[in-house]
C-alpha cells in the first residue's frame, strides 16, 4: 500500500513538475510561431526647437521610410559640379566640427533608422569622387543618370509632418513637402550713412573678435550683441558702442538681409559686395509674427567672398540650385536629397544638399527651403523662379 501511494504521489510529483515545462513550451512556441506578425514598438527620436528644447517625441519610421528609387523616365536636372562643390564645403564642415557643433553634425533622427554620420558623410565624399573621376575621364557625369543613382543609393521617402504644418496653417495635403524658395538680392549700398542707404549692417562687436560662438554664448551677460532687439539697433542703439558699420543700405536692404540671411550690394563705384549673416542677439525668430519688420531678431554680418550657408563661425559655401535650407538640428546637417516634380508636362529630379538653415525650420519636417539664386529684384526673382513647384515629393539619400 505504502509503495503504491509512494508510486501514485511520484507520478503526480512528475505531472505537476512537467505541466508548468509544457505550458512555458507552448508559450514560446505560439510566440515564435506570432513573431512575424508583431511589429516591435517604433524607436523614438526628440525633436527639438532651435533653444535644442525637447517639443515632442516622434516615430522617424512615420516620416521617412525607404522605398524603391522609382527613377523610370525622370530627367536630371541637376549641375553635378555645383553640386559637388557644396558636398565639398558640407564634408569639410562636418569633419572639423564634430566636436564644437553636436547641434547640426550628427545623422539626426535618421539615427533611429539606422544611418550613421559616417554614412552621411561617405554619401558625400562618393558625390565629390564621382564628379572628379567624370571630369578627369572626359565623359559624362553619372549622377545625371537614373540607373547610376539606383544603384548606388537608398531612397527615403519623405512623407511631410501634416500635423506641425496645420498648427503653423501651412497646407501639406499630402505626402508632398512644401518646397519654398531663398534668394540673395542686389541692394544699392553706401561707405557712409545717407538719407536712402540709412541703415547699417555692422559687424561683430571688437570685444567677440577672440571669442567662439560657444564661447560667447558663456559670455552673453556683458557683450552689446545679446543687449538690444533690431529695432534698437536700427534706431542707433550700437552706434556710439564701437560697433562698425560694415555698409550702409535701405530698411529693405536691411530687411532682405536678415530674412535671406546674405545680401549682395552694389557700391557707388559699382563694386559689388556680399555680405552674410555671423552671429545674432539671441532672440529667436517669431512664427507668429508676419510682418518681417517687427521681428525683434537681429543679425551682426561679414563680409563674405560667396554665398554661404549653415555654420557657427565658420560656415559651408554654397551654390544655387543645388543647396536647400531646412531643419538641419533634426534632420542633421549634409543630406542628400531628390526633389521630384512635373516640369511642362515631363517629370524631373533635382539634386540637392540640405547645407543651411533659419528660423522657420526648427522644427520643421513638412519644408524645404531652395536657393534659387542672386537676383536684382523681386520681379526678376518672381519670373526666376516661377518654373519651380510649390510642393514636391522628396527623399533622402544614402549610398548603399
């Protein structure tokens, strides 16, 4: 009897043992069997505004995600050598300043979809190489050849952020972006200050001149650039502080600078000058403000040799038509990307680097901003850029 009982609780031992064993089994068999079908939680990227303040949370994979290069019948129309020129300035930017500018030189939420810096930086050392190599064989430039550019890039498609646009009321019905244009205007200029030319654009006050841009931002507490809006400085709030005047131009000259970040002038001896913005006094730009007047913003200028783009200090050179400015703090500084559009009936492609920045693009994941080129007037820039679309489909791309 006793070894029976002995028999019956060992079986029981054994059932209540392997029950558990079985169920666990089960388990992890449903679960493998499920695996392909749960999608895993999307990894999350902070966005944030141009204080580099967290505003939101989002899913980069609702934004951008890689699709087929779809380049049947599309026509280049990209200068493959400008464009290298500014893959050139873009690359030397970001090699030196990794350590002093983590704000912009980084792959940006393109991170949590598994691109590196070092990528984005071999997607334009790969530009500059095979625009060199054509140049030096002679032969035509493979980057204005569809099958070329597929078979050497990844294609992120760009579904434009609806939702930050509507809070903005910018209309983005689709997936298409909003693709607006920058300029640098001509505007009549004068050593000293005249009745037209009556406002200045000065330069870095002398107590900078030894200082970084970090270094001053350290420092803002006691220098002139941090102490007054525009319209204190426009109203000679610097002008008995040391503070040079670099030009003198109208109020639209003025305006055209700040608001388009260079500005080409022409002197009374039809010399002409281009001036770009430096530093600022820290106030930032205000959406909500429409009338470019009354932003309190004011920008300090250089004297510059080109048209330049993105930078602390020292900043990237770059070339009309093939530079677009947008959110450089999110998306990362140096992308390269296809703008895709219909153009007299035919579809077109146009290459470019995102190699600047403003106000209006942090955040900013629904537009682009286009350099369309130097022009003498709003009327010539009106007829200038009148071919060019107001939205476009684009993509980010990433040599393979």
């Amino acid at each position: 009897m006793g070894g029976r009982v002995r028999a019956i609780l060992k079986k029981k031992s054994s059932e209540i043992i392997m029950k558990p064993v079985f169920y666990l089994l089960s388990a992890s068999l449903v679960l493998a069997c499920l695996q392909p079908w749960v999608k895993a939680a999307p990894s999350l990227f902070s966005l944030k505004n141009e204080s580099h303040q967290t505003v939101a949370q989002i899913a980069p994979e609702n934004f951008f995600k890689i699709g087929p290069a779809r380049l049947a019948k599309q026509h280049l129309e990209t200068s493959p050598v400008q464009l290298a020129a500014v893959a050139r300035s873009t690359l030397a930017y970001l090699e030196k300043h990794a350590q002093d500018d983590a704000e912009a030189v980084h792959a940006g939420l393109f991170g949590s979809l598994g691109v590196s810096l070092d990528q984005v930086k071999a997607t334009l050392a790969f530009l500059v190489r095979t625009v060199e190599e054509d140049q030096a064989a002679k032969r035509p430039f493979r980057l204005n050849d569809p099958a070329f550019l597929e078979q050497h890039f990844r294609f992120f498609d760009w579904k434009a952020d609806q939702k930050n646009a509507a809070a903005h009321k910018v209309k983005v019905s689709d997936q298409r972006i909003r693709l607006t244009k920058y300029v640098v205007f001509e505007a009549a200029g004068s050593p000293v200050k005249t009745a037209q030319q009556n406002c200045a654009l000065y330069a870095l006050p002398k107590e900078e001149a030894q200082l970084s841009a970090d270094e001053a931002e350290q420092e803002k507490s006691r220098l002139i650039r941090y102490r007054f809006s525009k319209q204190q400085v426009v109203a000679g709030a610097v002008d008995k502080l040391g503070v040079k005047p670099l030009v003198w131009v109208s109020r639209q000259g003025l305006e055209d600078a700040l608001m388009q970040g260079s500005l080409m002038v022409r002197m009374n001896d039809g010399k002409m000058r281009m001036f770009n913005v430096h530093r600022n006094n820290g106030i930032g730009y205000d959406r909500k403000i429409k009338d470019p007047r009354q932003q309190r913003r004011y920008w300090y200028f250089k004297e510059v040799a080109g048209i330049q783009g993105y930078g602390k200090d020292e900043k990237i050179i770059v070339q009309p038509a093939v530079t677009v400015a947008g959110d450089v703090f999110n998306l990362g500084l140096g992308k390269l990307v296809a703008l895709r559009y219909p153009l007299q009936g035919k579809p077109v492609m146009r290459l470019a680097i995102l190699a600047d920045t403003g106000g209006a693009f942090i955040p900013n994941l629904y537009q682009l901003d286009y350099l369309a080129g130097v022009f003498p007037d709003r009327e010539a820039f009106r007829k200038g850029v009148q071919h060019l679309p107001e939205y476009a489909e684009a993509s980010v791309l990433l040599l393979k």
